[in-house]
C-alpha cells in the first residue's frame, strides 16, 4: 500500500512537471509566433527600385526599404538613396533587416504578369514626366534668368542705347546706374550669363535625355 502511494504521488509530480513544461513551450511558440507576423506586418512589401516584393530587406537611415541585390546595383552608379537623395556611403550605409518576409515567390499566370508590368511601367512612365516637367520649368526659369542678364549687360555695355529706345525716367536711372559700372561689373555680369547659359543647356541636355530613356522603356516594355 506505502510503495503504491509513492509510486501514484511521483506519477502525478511528474505529470504536473510535464504539463508545465508543454504550457512553456507553447507559450513561447506562441510568443514567436506573433513576433514574426508583427516583422512582417510592419516591413513594406514592395521595393523602391524595382516595385517588386523585397527580398533580403535592407533600409537605410531614412527608413527606406530595398531589396539587396537592388540597392548593390543602384550604388555601383550612385552614392546616394533613389527615394531621398542622402547620401550612402561605408560610414552610413544600408543596414539589413533581419526577419524579413518570406522568400518563396509567387506564382503569376501570364496575364497577370502582363498587368503587374504595365502597372510598373505606367509607374515609371509617371516618374520620367514628373521629372520633366521639373526640369522645363527650370528650363524656362534659367531662359528668363537668360534674357535678364543680356539685358544687363547690354546695357552696362552700350548705356546710351537704352536711353534712345525708352525715355521714361526710371529707364534714365537704370541707365545713369549702368554707365557708373565699373569693368569689374561688366566681368561679374558676363560670368553670371556664362554660367547660366552652361547651366541652360546641362538641363535641356538632362531632358532630352530622360525623354530618350522613356521611349526606350516603351519600346521595350510594352507587348
């Protein structure tokens, strides 16, 4: 009877130990579980540079999130981040973010293959006309900045032609400002229109340019 009431106490000492030990492991299971699935809740599910799923997430200081393999080929012709232009260098590089979504990747049918391409492209397309559009108004800045300067300098140059084509006062104090400048104005002047002339046409380059890179994104892209 002693011997079959030990035994029974140990069964159940040892029963209770084992159901601990399960609630512990699911416990933490548990708590794994939902730590995962917040990661992954709070990564973004595409990249900036290809707009596809990320793959190995790397971010940088501004919270930008890339695929690796997109961030290595971007840096081999840039030292800066493609969202937010600072700069990536081996004092502020990208970080990897461990964790990351799953690697298996989906599976598309043809079709749509074909819609997520010409959604990426219409992307793209968006992007390069944004960029165009900034960079013709800068061009229609840098052309009014232009002309303003021509101006100037015709007139420190040859005061006494303004004064023949308009005779209204202010034009006369415009002109008595003009014929009191000096040579080193004149060379001020003619650097200031030099330069904006070089920077006149390094932008109308850069449009031409992005336009070619669109058209070549069309004739290659679309099906």
């Amino acid at each position: 009877g002693t011997a079959s009431l030990a035994a029974a106490t140990g069964w159940c000492r040892r029963r209770r130990l084992w159901n601990f030990r399960a609630r512990g492991i699911r416990n933490a299971t548990m708590a794994q579980n939902v730590q995962n699935v917040t990661l992954s809740l709070t990564l973004p599910i595409t990249c900036h540079i290809c707009l596809g799923k990320v793959r190995h997430p790397v971010i940088c200081v501004n919270n930008h999130v890339f695929c690796s393999i997109c961030i290595d080929v971007w840096l081999k012709n840039n030292s800066q981040c493609p969202a937010c232009r600072i700069p990536i260098t081996p004092d502020n590089p990208c970080k990897e973010i461990i964790g990351g979504t799953s690697e298996s990747e989906p599976i598309f049918s043809p079709t749509v293959r074909k819609h997520l391409r010409k959604t990426r492209l219409e992307l793209l397309h968006k992007e390069y006309e944004d960029e165009i559009e900034s960079l013709q108004k800068e061009v229609e800045e840098l052309r009014s900045k232009n002309i303003g300067l021509e101006a100037q300098l015709k007139t420190v140059l040859d005061p006494g032609a303004l004064s023949l084509c308009n005779t209204h006062e202010e034009s006369h104090q415009s002109t008595d400002e003009a014929s009191r400048a000096g040579p080193e104005t004149i060379e001020e002047w003619t650097k200031k229109l030099k330069a904006a002339n070089d920077l006149y046409e390094k932008v109308k380059d850069d449009v031409e340019k992005l336009n070619e890179v669109k058209n070549v994104c069309f004739s290659n892209h679309i099906t």
